[in-house]
C-alpha cells in the first residue's frame, strides 16, 4: 500500500461508502442541515485510480498561481475563503506577500481556455502561529478573496467537519490535485485534474507506514489532527517481497509457552533496526477486543526451517469463517460461541482445498494474515503439525498482544475497524453448538439458511458418466449412497465414479471452496444377500471439514426424539439445485399396514405435507435427513428404488457402518425414540393394502399419534 498523509480537509475529500456508513454514527450528513448547499458536486461519471476527472466533479477545487504558474491546490469552504496548506506560502521562515497569488475557481484542465472559470485576487494569507514546518502540525493556510466567488454548478464550497467528528478508519475519500502523478513525474499535458480513491488508515498502520529508519530519516511522528490515507486495492503491494537475512541479538520466549500451546511464541529482537521501506514494512496487531469479520480477506503464508526459498506459491488466498462455524468444527472449548469483543478460540480461514494436490506441508508453521479496509493484520499462527494439507484453524494472536507491545515497545496495535454486523445482527446473538461426536462435528448447517445454501454433506455421484445419485458424506473418506443408483443390476464390472461435495447448482454460492474425489472401492453389506439396498463409497482422499464438505451425523437409536424431518434431492437432475420436502416418518405398525405383503424389512415410510410431494426427483436415490433439538443433521435412510415414500433406514446398518468406516460419526445416546424399528404387525382388517388411498392414509394419521413431524 502506498500511503498518503493529509492535514484534514486540505485537498481531501471524504465521502462515505455507499451502503457501508450510512447507519454510523460518523456519516458526514448527520451533521448538516438539510439545506447546506456545500459538498454536493455536479452529478458525474467517476474515474478512479490516479486519473482524470470529469469537468464539475470536485467544484470547490482551487488553483492556486504564483507567478503565472499553479503552485498548490486549495479548497473553497466559503465565498471568500480558501483552505490550503501553510507550507505553499512560506519561505525560510516568512510568509509570502498575499498581492502575489491569484486563486482560479471551476478550473478543470490548467492547458487551454478556462471555460466556466473566474480568477480572484488574494487579499490576505493566514497561518497558524504555531506552524514552523510540515511534520511539526499546523499545516494549514486560510486565502481571504479580494472579491467573492461566483458560484455555480462548477464552483461550489465543500463542507467542513465539526471539532468532535471522527472519521471511521475504512472511510472512503478521494484525492484531487495537479500534482505529480508518480514521485519526480510531473503531470502531463493538458494538466487535467487528476482524483484518486483512497481508504482512511488507522493511526498505528499510518505509523507504521511511515516508521522508514534509514539514510534519508523518513520517520514522521502522527500528531493529533493529521490522517492517513491509502489505496484502496493495495497496489504497490509487498507479498512479493525478498527475504533478508538479519542477525538476532536475543530472543523471549512467552512466559505462557511451557503450558500453554496457543502461547507457543517468541519475539527475536535484531541487532540492528531494519530499514523500513517499500520492502519490508510492519505488520499491524489486533487489539485484545479486535473482531474479525466473517468473509475478510486473508491469506495463508508458509515459514519455516530449512528448504528451498519461498516462492509465491506458498501464499494462499482465503476467507474468514463466521465464529459459529469455526468455533463448532474446531474448538475443544465450552459450547457456547465467544461473541464479538471476546477472545476468539480459533481463527478459521476457508480456501479452495484442490490447491493441496501433489504438496505436503507437514514441515511449515503457518501465518494467517487478514486485510480490513487496507490495512493488514497478523491475525493468527499455526506451527508446523502432521499431515500434508494447509491448517484449517489458527490460534489468534490478538490475546497476545499486550504482550508483545510491553516486550517490542514497538509493535503497532490497530485498533477496530469497520463493523457492519447486517440487518439482523445475528453475529451479536449468543449461539451454541451442536454435540460433537468422538470424532469431532458433524451435522453442521446454519439456522433458516435460504434455499440456495449449501447443504455440506450432500454429494453429487457421477457413475460412468451417464448418471448421477445423490450420497452423503458419512465420514471424511466415505459416501454413502443407494446400491441401486450406482450398480447397474446384473452388471458385475465396477463403474469409474467421482463424487463432487460443496456444489449447489450451476451458479457459484459465497463461501462454496468445492471439491472432487474418485471412488477407489464399493462396499456392501453381506448379511443381506447380493443386492442390499445401501452402499459405502470409498474415495480416493480424505476430505478436510469445511462449510462445503461436512459429514453427517448417525443416531444409535432410531429416530431421535422431537426431530423435524425433510427428504433431501434435487428439483432437475440437469441443474441440481437442492430442494427439501417436509415430510412425517410414519411408525412401524401404521407402515406396515400400510404397505403390507411389500415392505422391505428395515424400511421407513414418510408421508409428505400438502403439496411438497413433487418437490424431489426420485431417480437419483435422494436421503431421509432430520434434524434433532439439538441442532444436529442426522441422516435417517437412502430412498428405494422408484419410490418416493419408503427408504431404506440407516439404523439397522450402523455396525456395518462403524466396522467400515472407522471415523462414522455417531451420537452420544439421548434418551429413548419415540419408537423402536421393530413394532406390532397387528393392523385392522380394513387397514391392509390402504397405501393406494391418500383420504384412508390421513384417516389413520389422525387416529395414530406418535409421529416424527416435518
């Protein structure tokens, strides 16, 4: 980042963000009366980055001539009164004399005819007494006309904050001059006036930016008043940067570093101050109390002993997870989730995991570096752990940074940022997680998500080529999913299948990192003969816990006390957006008789609500999900073949599972079922064979109670 140190409202100008600062309390418009006729320029198309301006965007832009040339720029914040800076006007010490400046209003190209514009004479040049040179403060200038400007649409005044306004760090601004557009690269003809988008730095990264040791003494102390602003999109960024080797004169240990693994940290003290430039420069630390923002912009930096020398493929760029998330697939701590403010237990970055593929990474320590409104933050450290892929949690590092502020006396703590928690607040709702089985989480989803959210278990099964069935991931190597569906009857050659997680539908999902894996092998359960009805995928890799790829969770015990139930699939096979039907699983004594004579053993019926019976195609094998009072998915059956209504149930093939699978994710015991699988298999003499009548099947649901709802 390239930053740019004002005195406030010089040449500044400072807008506030569409959509990001209206709800603040430091919205620039709070303060003004409705009918203040200043800071409004003439509607414009604008060209950001360092480029022209169009005629009549910054009207209270002034040009300031000394002898018959522009010298600086000011700004008109009255009629008769210019704001600039103090340096322009004083020499060795003294002011210059007023009569020899001229200021040009509605100037917008200084090449060529001035149309629209008018000249004034000054009359008188003020400057603080206190002012003596730039980086001491005070540089500011106040022109009194000789005669009033004219105003109009090109030449209007621009506002001016009150003494107790406080811009936001993030605030968008925009700097407007003549100046040169790259250090001893004046600007070119025709000498348009140039505007360039900037962000608002907080005081410790400003500080930090200018903190330069070396030959030339660019170090600048921030004084109360001044602001620093940077680009937007960061350009002259230094991740490229080279390393350098520096000599350590000591090295401190945390002193909580013996117990405690989130204190594994030391701080090395170098012989000699680096010279902070271009590259490098500091890092900022969060403050205690810093929150994260879900979905900011990170990235993944590998460090470590030894190997060859860091290239740019060990940087990966990722986003943050939102605290409920991250704190329920991770954290060992209590279940309730820490609210913004508290101290994080876990930072969880996400990324495209297929970036993995041919690397390990078991000999790296990691850094997790997160950018907010272009200031950079060491947010988090990993050390080096088995395993080939990239960490998934890091511990953060603000807890520790009264630490290394009192042992560094140097290290530069940011404060807060931009927080924007959304409409709903919902990141400042005390949340809870889910049981975690042996395992670790599983069943995992937000609460009322919209119907265009992931749903992480849910696999797409491409068998062959020519068709594809819904799986669900059972643990972080296994699908399950109907036999039917992926065996060909009669065949007895093994298809080629893949399996793709994190997919939701042909359009791209926020926060969706999807991923792929071959089957390797097809298990079946061989107590129930040559075609049973569910099978285990095994594939190719492990898949890493994320929002995108999450196994499900299994219930020892039939179906779980006061749960909601939905069937699972897809609308169209083509487009695969999932859908969920709401549906009642029927006990076992109104399923038998129901379907008597033609009911697999271990088979489970569900009647769905009134007019989602055609939600779900039912070629591919869609599954009979639940989702218990305790927030967990749990996957009930896989559906039989042409069927709509019966499914095969999960409960009776756990062992088989267990002993497969290893890693299934079970859920600790919670109390009896509303009902066992087994059941009587008495039924009236006029129930039997009544599954063809819709009115006879909601007759019986009246006069039978104990169902799971939808």
């Amino acid at each position: 980042m390239s930053p740019h140190l004002w005195l406030p409202l010089a040449i500044l100008a400072i807008h506030p963000t569409p959509g990001a600062l209206e709800d603040s309390a430091f919205t620039p418009t709070q303060e003004e009366p409705e009918d203040l006729d200043c800071g409004r320029p003439t509607p414009s198309a604008r060209i950001v980055g360092g480029s022209d301006s169009q005629p009549g965007a910054w009207p209270w832009q002034v040009s300031l001539h000394h002898g018959g040339g522009h010298v600086c720029g000011g700004s008109l914040i009255a009629p008769s009164w210019i704001l600039s800076a103090a340096h322009c006007f004083v020499t060795n010490g003294s002011l210059e004399p007023a009569a020899e400046w001229t200021a040009v209003l509605g100037v917008h190209s200084q090449d060529g005819p001035l149309e629209g514009a008018h000249v004034r004479a000054v009359a008188a040049i003020l400057v603080p007494p206190n002012y003596s040179k730039v980086e001491l403060g005070d540089d500011l200038a106040l022109l009194r006309l000789a005669s009033p400007a004219r105003l109009g649409p090109v030449v209007r005044p621009v506002c001016l904050p009150r003494a107790s306004h406080r811009f936001a760090h993030g605030t968008a601004c925009w700097a407007t001059g003549w100046g040169d557009v790259q250090e001893a690269d004046p600007l070119p003809l025709p000498w348009v006036l140039q505007e360039v988008e900037l962000r608002l730095l907080g005081e410790a990264a400003c500080q930090c930016l200018f903190s330069r040791r070396g030959p030339f003494n660019l170090t600048l102390q921030l004084l109360p008043g001044m602001l620093c602003a940077g680009y937007p999109e960061g350009r002259r960024d230094t991740c490229q940067a080279r390393a350098r080797a520096e000599r350590v004169a000591r090295l401190v240990p945390h002193e909580n570093a013996s117990w405690d693994d989130a204190a594994d940290l030391a701080l090395l003290q170098l012989r000699a101050p680096v010279n902070l430039s271009a590259v490098p420069r500091a890092v900022c630390l969060p403050h205690p109390e810093h929150y994260f923002l879900p979905g900011s912009r990170c990235r993944l930096a590998r460090w470590g002993r030894g190997g060859p020398a860091l290239g740019p493929d060990t940087q990966l760029e990722a986003e943050l997870l939102s605290g409920w998330w991250c704190h329920c697939l991770y954290s060992r701590q209590g279940a309730s989730v820490p609210l913004p403010g508290d101290p994080p237990h876990a930072l969880c970055p996400a990324y495209q995991e297929e970036e993995e593929a041919g690397r390990c990474w078991n000999d790296s320590s990691w850094s997790l570096l997160c950018r907010e409104e272009g200031t950079w933050f060491l947010a988090g450290l990993r050390d080096s752990f088995s395993g080939c892929l990239r960490p998934r949690a890091f511990s953060p590092l603000q807890t520790h940074g009264p630490w290394i502020s009192h042992v560094t006396r140097g290290a530069y703590l940011e404060d807060q940022l931009a927080w924007d928690w959304g409409p709903e607040g919902e990141e400042t709702v005390t949340q809870t997680c889910p049981p975690r089985t042996v395992h670790g989480a599983c069943g995992l989803r937000p609460e009322a998500p919209p119907s265009r959210l992931l749903w992480p278990w849910l696999a797409e099964v491409h068998v062959a080529g020519d068709r594809v069935c819904t799986g669900i991931l059972v643990a972080p190597g296994w699908v399950l999913a109907a036999t039917h569906c992926v065996l060909r009857l009669g065949s007895t050659t093994v298809p080629y299948i893949e399996v793709y997680l994190g997919r939701a539908g042909a359009s791209p999902l926020p926060h969706s990192h999807p991923v792929s894996r071959s089957v390797i092998s097809i298990r079946l359960p061989r107590h129930l003969g040559l075609r049973p009805p569910l099978a285990l995928l095994e594939l190719s890799s492990r898949v890493e816990p994320s929002p995108s790829a999450l196994p499900i969770c299994l219930h020892p015990r039939g179906v779980p006390p006061g749960s909601s139930c939905w069937v699972l699939g897809w609308k169209d096979l083509q487009d695969r957006v999932p859908v969920a039907a709401t549906v009642s699983i029927l006990t076992p004594q109104l399923c038998h008789c129901l379907y008597q004579g033609i009911l697999p053993p271990g088979t489970l019926c569900v009647l769905y609500a009134q007019g989602e019976e055609d939600r779900c195609e039912v070629a591919s094998a869609p599954p009979l999900l639940c989702q218990t009072e305790g927030g967990s998915w749990v996957l009930m059956g896989m559906a039989v073949r042409g069927s709509s209504e019966l499914f095969a149930a999960i409960g009776p093939e756990e062992a088989w599972i267990s002993q497969t699978v290893g890693e299934a994710h079970i859920l600790p015991h919670s109390g009896a079922p509303y009902w066992s699988p087994g059941g009587s298999n008495l039924c009236p003499p006029d129930m039997a064979g009544a599954s063809g009548s819709a009115p006879a099947a909601a007759l019986f649901l009246l006069l039978l109670p104990p169902l799971i709802q939808g």
